[in-house]
C-alpha cells in the first residue's frame, strides 16, 4: 500500500483516464519497479515487479 497527493485524488472525479496516467506517471518516477493494482481512497495498491524476492 501507498499514498498519493491530495491535487492527484482531486483529478479522480473529474477525469478518470486523466487520473489514471498520473498516478502511473508518478509511480514510475517515485517508486520504480512497482505496478499499481488498484486506487481505494486513501491508499493506492501497488505490487513490487523488481523481482528482488523471486
């Protein structure tokens, strides 16, 4: 589980695609390596693909 900003939920109402890619967009700068499964207020899911435990 993660967090995200305040000013990325706020897109979420307005434009679902929108909010989609930024959340992409800041995982893969922020947090490398890991896929986001799913958004439930206020936490994003996310899955670690580095393979670091495989």
């Amino acid at each position: 589980m993660s967090m995200i900003s305040e000013r990325l939920w706020a897109m979420r109402p307005v434009d679902e695609e929108a909010f989609k890619t930024a959340v992409r967009e800041y995982y893969a700068i922020a947090h490398p390596g890991f896929r986001v499964i799913r958004a439930a207020y206020p936490y994003i899911y996310i899955q670690d693909e580095r393979g670091l435990y495989r």
